[in-house]
C-alpha cells in the first residue's frame, strides 16, 4: 500500500468543503428507531454520495454528541465501521454539551491546521428518543453480582433485600438539569427572562420570526442542498417537521409557561427535543483544490467560555461571541451574518441585548463600546433551533454547513456564530468567505 | 450547653405559643463554603441616600449579586445603576422617598451618607429607612456609610457625620430580635475603591454576629486590587493556640480560602493541635509563645520551612481571674504576659526580620469584657484592652509596606470557656446582645479572616467587635 505523503506540522488552512445533515424530526416521531449512530451514519454517507470523495482520502472522523450510546460512546470511529470505511480512518468522540458540533468542526479545523491531517469529516448527531434511562446507583450496585460474574441462589435473594423500597431503583426520568445546580435549562431561560427584562412578548415575537424565516428557507428551497432524504421505518422523510410556517403571535401567545406559574418561557418559544444528525467535510485548502474542489468557507477564529452555571446559565455566546471576533481582529459591524443557537428566544435576546450593552462591554469585556447592536435583517436569517430544532450535537455543524454555503452562495464575507451550551459554556466562530 | 431558645424548636413554639414575655431570638443565617464570586446573589437590596457613591455602590452590589432597588425623589437616581445592572443583568428598580410599595420586602438597606453637611441632613436617615425598616427579611443588613467626623472641616459637618454612629447603633438594637445587623462604615476621602470587600463582608452572612460597629476605611495602608474568591490562595498564615475554639475555627476558614496554615500551639497540646493541622493540610508548630526563645523560634521556622508568612493571628490567650486584692503575682503576670506581652514580642521579632511579607495581615485578640471591664479580670482587662493601644499605634508604622493591624473582640462566644460560667450568667450574657443570642467560634474567624484578606487592606488599626450588639462595652 502506498504510503500517505505526511503534513504533520505543516500550517495549512482549513476550508470547509460541503456539509449536509438529516432533516431535523421531533423526538419520539418519525426517528424513533433510528439511534444516534444510525443518524450519523446516514448524515455521512450522504456526504461521501454527494462529494465523490475516494475513501482512502480520509484522515479521521470527529463527531459530537450529547447523549451518547453507553454502550459504544465513540460514535466517530463506528460510523466508520457501519461504513465500511478503510480501517485507517480513525475516530473520535467530543461532548461539549450544545456546543458539540461546533467543538468537532473546530477540532477538525485544528488538526487540519496543524497539519495533523488533510481530510477529515466532522459533525454531530443526537437522538433524544434514545436517551437511555438509568438506574439509580443503588440498583446498579445491586444487580452487579447477577450482572458480572456467576451468581448464587443467595445472591439473588440478597439482591431482592437490597431492592426495597421499591422507588430507591426505578429508573430515574431523565432531563436536562444542570448536575451541580439542579436547575432545569428551562428554569435558567426562566431566571434570565426575567433578569434581562425579556418580555413574553419579544419572546413570542422572537420565535414567530424563527419560524417565518425556516419556513420560507425551506419553502425557497434554501435548504435543498443541505438537508438529505431519510428513510425511516414509517416511509421516507424529506424535510423538517417542527417548522410551523402559519404560527402567530397570537397562537405562541396562548400557550401556558411551562417552568414557572408567572413564567415567559413556554413550549413555543423554547427549543424543542429533536433527533437529527449533520456533518461537515473539511479539507487543507491545498488538498481541496487539488481533489477539485470547491471550498465554501474557512474559519477565522473561534472561541470557547465559561460563566457561572448558578448565575447566567446561557449567557455564554455574549462573551464568546466578542472573544471570537477579538482574536478575528474584526468587529460586530464587520460581520455580513450572525447565526446565534436558539436554545430559547429568552437566551437569544438575553445575549443581544449583553452584547448591545456599554456596561456589559466595560464590566465584563473590558471594552469601552458595546460590541453592538445586531441587525435583525442580518441575524438568523434562516430561523434557528426554535423552528428547525435542535438534535444537541448536531445543532453545531447545522449551523457550520447553512453558513459556509450562505458565504459561498451570496458574496458575503463573513459570518459570525454564537452557541449556548449546558454547564454555563459559551461557543462561537467567525467564518470567512474564500476565493 | 446548648442554647434552649435557639436549638430546641418545642421550647420557641412553646414560648412563641403562650405569649410568654420571653424574646425567642431569631437563628441567624451563616455563611457556608468558601468566599463566593456573588455574596449577595439574588439578595433584594434597597440602596439610598444622597452621597456620591451611587456609582461605586451600583457596581459593588450588582457584581456580588444583588438587585438594586434605589430609593430617590425621580427615577434619575437610576441612572448609575443602569450600566452596571446590563453587564450583571441585575436591573434596578425605582422606588419614590418616603415610599415602601404594599407587601415589598427587602434582605438589606445601604444608606449613602457620605454627603450630609449639617445635622439637619440627618433627617435623611429618618426619610429613607423609616418606611422600610420594619420591611427586612429575617438576618438582613443594615449598612450606614458615611464620611469620617475627624476629617471634617467645619464641626456641624463633624457633627452631621458622627452623628450616623449613633443612629446605627440604637437601629442594631431594635432590629437586632429579627437576626439583622446594623453597622457603619467610615470611608476616607479617595478610599472609595476599597469600600468593596467591606461590604461584601458586612452584607454576607459571614458577618452575622458583628453589629453596631463602626468601620474605618482608609488609604493608609499600601495595595492592591484583590480577589474575591480564593482570596488567601497562595498565602501563609500562622494562627496561634490553634487547637480548639476560636483558633482552631479560624485556621479551617483561613484554608478554605487557600492559605497554608500553620497551626501554633503548647506542646501539651499536641493531639488536639496535630489533628486540625492534618484536617486542613496545614502544619503544625509546637511552642510555648511566653518561652524566652519562641519569638526567634517562630521567626526561623516560618522563614525556613515557608519562606516567611502573610498573616498572623495572635489567637492564643489566657484567663487568671480574681479580684485585685486576692490575685497572686504570678496571675498577673500569665495573663499579662500571654495576652499582651507575647504578641509584641512575637510581632516585632516577625517585622525585625523581615518573616511577615508586604502585604501582611497582623490580627490580635482582645475583647469585649477587656475593653469594657469586669469584675476579677483586671489583669484580663489591662492585657486586651493594651492589644486595643498595640494596635492603633503598630499600624500607621507598618503601613507603607502594606501591612495592616487590627484586632478583634469577641462578645459572648459559645465556647469550653463559656460553657462552664454558672447558668444564671450565662444565659444573662447571651441575651444582652441586640441579636438576643451568643455567638459562635466561626462568628470570630469569619471576621478574623475578613481582616487577614487582601481585600481589607482599607481597615487598619481597628478593634472590631464580634459581640452580635453587646450591651456593655460601647
């Protein structure tokens, strides 16, 4: 076999290529059966199909999740397998929470960088239909001598005593609370609402727009050559089916608050549970060009953060965001395009209204001026995680591939990205337009 | 013994029940954990008063946590408030003088008296608190801070301000049954930057048994911008008579915050001293501190084995109490001599050699009966009440090296000491604070800590008291 000529150590750029994702389904629907491996099995070999890509060009896999399959975490290196890809293309698995797509593009981009490797694919996928439920420690620990090793008649009647009360072992619920606070996301977007003075209504109003804009994209065909046919157990599946393209105000307006009894956050301005996948092809600019293609963007920064969980949960991007730009050398105003996460319309308008803030820019950035004012013209053209959905791991490389297209497809220049993530994590990345 | 009023909820319902003309105090609210990024986090805090620190006070509170509610004529007073509460998403509230909206309760009043320049601005006091004060949550915080009367040019100004000790004073006790503390904080023209810790420390519950005390904020003492967490990390502290009460809380609050205690005891108390060194990964140093040698032996040790120390806690102290006419010599003698005579000796070796870094923290004991006076302490009394004079006269010496000196006085303290006083005593001193109640050990290293922080650089030369309000000693 020949041997791979080697680029360890050598700065080269990283370019994204093409992206494309599965079309993003509420949990406990049309994606039931598939897990989050099958999701990103197809979301990648979707990707060979539409490239042509050789095989033996790829380096490695990088694949985000949130809700990883305990019984093989590593999906990266078992789509390889499902694939039937060379045994060289190796894998890895990152988990930053939301952020996790974006953390697998940018660990791509990084390796690329160094030279570490030319080709990768890299991109997320969770399903929330799949989430394992657990049991307690106590039943654990119980069952262990039945589980692993050959257990005794008395050890099954030891396990029985070791079982009571009976509520100590059934399977805890699973959801989406911090571990050291014990605050539900929900209850977080709840407490900043009303820290940040967010109204219903421009929550409302907020998530109205998301779901115009997604419906429109997909209307106009804007998403055509990003989203691929999935055939599921109940027939195929063409599009996104969260998307409410007739929502009101009005109808968002009736619904109830969900976390609290005088609350703003409700199921209509929140991000839905959602199984969906997307993944990235990402090159050195030289190899790119040299295989022929094309490369829609590259990036040109990015960042990562932490705030206090117990404070501002979902505050992070209102810092990462101005970081990324810092180490960009480019400002707010330079940006062509702002894709924010939309965990919940709270969060979004929470982290706008930060970044607008000349106390937010000295107290917390060390800024004189605000990072600024984003214009809504110019701002989650497309609509978000509210209206399209948000398969946690995925949601990172959705967003990688809608606007590395948008940057390649329309002259604009740059974009800049901001992600929310459990944990009080904060993600974003300035992507720009190549030649 | 435990205190009956306080632990055993049958005997408060019981009381509370009947009516009994008996005050049941209020059980207050304690710190847990380490310094936090956000004391006040959440905290509802009414600031008010028409000094210049609006801007000073909207940033200190809003990054501890708090949600303003600011008390004035129009919503401008807002408007220092505004920036600040974007960058901690803590927006302020307006709330109309004189004014205290249906069913609004808060957890803390500031009032800003830093500009009162006749006793007729006093009033102001009145207009701002009197519709709140009876609205405080159960442990709130009340904090006065105006100007210095010594700086004051005219003595109507003098007046004015030394006026706002009085009023805080007489407030503590009446709010004290609630389990809130009143205090007041003196700061120095251009000490204003480091009015922060100050009121990080007095509205947090570490300060829960410290009221009616006045603080003193000054430029004296050299340094620089401090942590808010961690705040001891990388430190050295030497606590002596380390091993059990006050000393032995102290050295556990002092590694919370990440300082490497070295825990000084008698070498009789070896087990009980080594066993709180071992708990806080601390070390231990056994020496009699009135032996001829110990102020050499403490000074070679810390340099050798640490490089020297940033903070030093006299904790050690003694009790020989009899009447003056029946006290033997060498009564006199041991209480004077460990209380008192020990520490300068100690000190001045640390300073001769250079062993306490720039930077330093000296904190001494003395206390409340010393200062006040009490039957069969007069050795007692001679001895704390001259840590009191040691105190104010070393710090201004030490100052341009960023050392600062004070002292704290305990009230009455749950502790060994305490707990064998005849009942009737007892149970009499522990009501005769504005809080109702005794205090306990962590209550003194809480405060001891707070003035070993870089963050108190502003406070030096003090004697502050951790009496919960005491009735005597002033």
């Amino acid at each position: 076999m020949a041997r791979k000529k080697s680029s360890w150590g050598k700065k080269q750029r990283a370019v994204v290529v093409t992206g494309v994702r599965t079309p993003f389904v509420k949990a406990f629907g049309k994606f039931l059966e598939l897990d989050s491996i099958d999701l990103a099995d197809i979301a990648v070999k979707s990707l060979l199909e539409r490239t042509d890509l050789p095989h033996e060009e790829i380096d490695s896999i990088v694949w985000g999740g949130v809700i990883l399959p305990s019984l093989a975490p590593n999906i990266a290196r078992e789509v390889a397998l499902d694939l039937r890809l060379p045994a060289s293309v190796e894998g890895m698995t990152c988990t930053r929470a939301c952020a996790s797509g974006l953390q697998a593009v940018t660990l791509a981009a990084a390796a690329i960088e160094r030279g570490e490797a030319d080709v990768v694919i890299a991109g997320g996928s969770d399903s929330t239909s799949n989430a394992p439920l657990n049991l307690p420690q106590k039943a654990v620990h119980a069952l262990a001598p039945l589980a692993f090793g050959k257990a005794t008649p008395g050890d099954y009647l030891g396990v029985l005593s070791q079982m009571m009360p009976i509520t100590d072992i059934l399977p805890k619920m699973p959801k989406i609370a911090e571990r050291t606070t014990g605050e539900v996301m929900g209850e977080s977007a709840e407490s900043m609402a009303r820290r940040n003075e967010i109204t219903r209504q421009a929550q409302d109003h907020f998530a109205e727009r998301s779901h115009h804009r997604a419906a429109a994209a997909i209307a106009s065909g804007r998403f055509d050559d990003e989203v691929t046919a999935v055939e599921a157990s109940g027939g195929w599946v063409y599009a996104d089916n969260i998307v409410r393209g007739d929502t009101t105000l009005e109808k968002l307006s009736k619904l109830r608050p969900v976390f609290a009894k005088d609350g703003t956050v409700t199921a209509g301005n929140a991000s839905p549970l959602t199984d969906g996948a997307a993944a990235v092809l990402l090159m050195s600019e030289e190899k790119a060009r040299a295989l022929g293609y094309k490369p829609l963007a590259a990036f040109r920064s990015w960042a990562y953060v932490g705030v206090d969980p117990a404070d501002q949960l979902l505050i992070g991007p209102a810092l990462a965001m101005p970081k990324a730009l810092d180490r960009a050398g480019m400002e707010l105003k330079d940006m062509s395009v702002v894709d924010m996460h939309e965990a919940f319309a709270a969060q979004v308008l929470s982290v706008t209204k930060a970044l607008a803030s000349k106390g937010f820019a000295e107290m917390r950035l060390g800024r004189s001026q605000p990072v600024g004012e984003i214009d809504e013209d110019n701002f989650n053209i497309y609509g978000g995680s509210l209206s399209i959905g948000h398969p946690f791991g995925a949601t990172g490389a959705r967003m990688v591939t809608t606007m590395a297209n948008e940057l390649a497809s329309t002259g604009k220049e740059t974009a800049l990205l901001g992600i929310c993530a459990a944990g009080g994590l904060g993600a974003a990345a300035v992507l720009e337009a190549v030649d | 013994m435990s205190d009956l009023l306080l632990e055993n909820q049958n005997a408060r319902k019981l009381i509370k029940t009947l009516g009994l003309p008996i005050p049941v105090p209020e059980k207050l609210a304690r710190a847990k954990g380490p310094y936090e990024e956000r004391p006040l986090d959440d905290k509802k805090v009414l600031v008010c008063g028409t000094g210049g620190l609006q801007t000073v006070l909207a940033q200190i509170l809003t990054k501890a946590g708090a949600n303003p509610w600011v008390v004035g004529d129009t919503d401008a007073v807002l408007e220092p408030f505004i920036g600040p509460g974007e960058a901690w998403a803590r927006t302020p509230h307006w709330v109309q003088t004189g004014d205290a909206p249906e069913g609004e309760r808060i957890d803390a009043i500031v009032f800003d008296g830093t500009g009162l320049e006749s006793p007729d601005d006093l009033r102001q006091v009145y207009d701002f608190m009197h519709p709140w004060i009876r609205r405080l949550n159960r442990s709130g915080r009340v904090v006065v801070i105006g100007r210095p009367a010594a700086d004051a040019k005219k003595p109507a100004r003098a007046a004015a301000r030394a006026g706002l000790e009085g009023f805080t004073r007489s407030l503590a006790k009446e709010i004290g049954a609630n389990g809130t503390v009143a205090n007041s904080v003196f700061v120095e023209e251009g000490a204003e930057s480091r009015l922060g810790p100050v009121l990080r420390f007095l509205l947090s519950p570490r300060s829960a048994f410290i009221s009616c005390q006045p603080f003193h904020v000054s430029k004296l003492a050299k340094g620089d911008e401090a942590p808010d967490t961690h705040v001891l990390g990388g430190k050295v502290a030497l606590v002596t008579g380390a091993a059990r009460g006050i000393g032995e809380a102290t050295a556990e609050l002092l590694a919370a915050e990440g300082a490497h205690v070295v825990c000084l005891d008698r070498p009789a108390d070896d087990a009980p001293c080594s066993k709180v060194a071992q708990r806080i990964g601390g070390s231990v140093l056994l020496v009699d501190i009135t032996d001829e040698d110990a102020p050499a032996r403490i000074a070679n040790e810390l340099k050798e084995r640490f490089g020297g120390v940033d903070v030093v806690v006299h904790n050690a102290g003694v009790t020989r109490d009899k009447t003056l006419g029946r006290m033997k010599p060498d009564a006199w003698d041991m209480a004077v001599d460990v209380n008192l005579g020990a520490v300068i000796r100690i000190t001045d070796r640390l300073l001769e050699d250079e062993v306490l870094r720039p930077g330093g923290r000296i904190v001494c004991l003395s206390s409340v009966s010393g200062i006040a006076g009490n039957r069969g302490q007069t050795n007692y009394s001679a001895s704390k009440a001259g840590i009191v004079g040691f105190v104010e006269a070393l710090a201004p010496r030490v100052a341009k090296k960023g050392i600062t000196v004070n002292a704290i006085a305990p009230g009455f303290i749950e502790t060994r000491l305490t707990s064998a006083m005849p009942v009737a005593i007892r149970e009499v001193a522990r009501r005769m604070s504005a809080v109702g109640q005794g205090g306990k050990p962590e209550d003194v290293g809480q405060a001891i800590t707070f003035l070993a922080t870089p963050g108190a650089v502003g406070v030096t030369g003090a004697t502050v008291r951790v009496c919960g309000g005491a009735l005597i000693g002033a």
